[in-house]
C-alpha cells in the first residue's frame, strides 16, 4: 500500500468528500472501499465527521473565518501583554504616553 504525503483539505473540500461517502455508503459500499476511492486513510474520515458531521460548505467556509478573526484576535491581544502596542491619539505619530511625557493626570 502506498503512503500518502499529507495533502491538507480546505473545509469545503471535506465536506464534499464526506456527501460522496455517504453516497457510497448508501450505494452499499464498504468503509475500506470508499475510503480508497476518496483517497483518505479510515481515521481521516472518522475525524472528519465527527468535526465537520452535518455542516454546509457555506458554514464551514464562515467557521474558518471565525477561527482567523480569533487568532488575529489573540495575536493582537498578546502584543498588547509584551508592551509592544503604543496607542495613537487622534492620527498623530509622535504622541507620547503619559508616563512619557511626565505629565500626572491630577484628582
């Protein structure tokens, strides 16, 4: 048996493949048979369907936008943590802080 390299699947991809394996499941088909003819090891479409079970293209496309908005998300937040964030006022570049400037806000 050959071994495949691994070929990432976009989710619409995934979702494609698990209609045609319920349809040759349907069809009479065996697990180890359509597995060959979709070219995905037996565990690959096991994890697929219990991720992506009775979702729609459309749904996943919008959940790997989600999961992008959330690390972009993160990524920032984790910037702002290292002290690498430094807030703008108003567009202007050369604005300070205010432990920067030495100005105490007063009570």
């Amino acid at each position: 048996m050959k071994k495949r390299q691994g070929k990432r699947h976009s989710p619409e991809q995934i979702i494609r493949k698990l209609r045609e394996a319920d349809t040759m499941l349907a069809a009479g088909k065996t697990i180890g048979q359509m597995v060959q003819a979709l070219e995905i090891s037996e565990q690959t479409f096991h994890r697929w369907r219990n991720q992506y079970g009775g979702m729609k293209a459309e749904e996943a496309k919008r959940l790997k936008e989600l999961l992008a908005e959330a690390e972009l998300d993160k990524a920032i937040l984790k910037e702002a943590m290292e002290g690498n964030y430094r807030a703008r006022r108003g567009g202007d570049d050369q604005s300070s802080t205010p432990s920067e400037s030495g100005h105490v806000a007063s009570q």
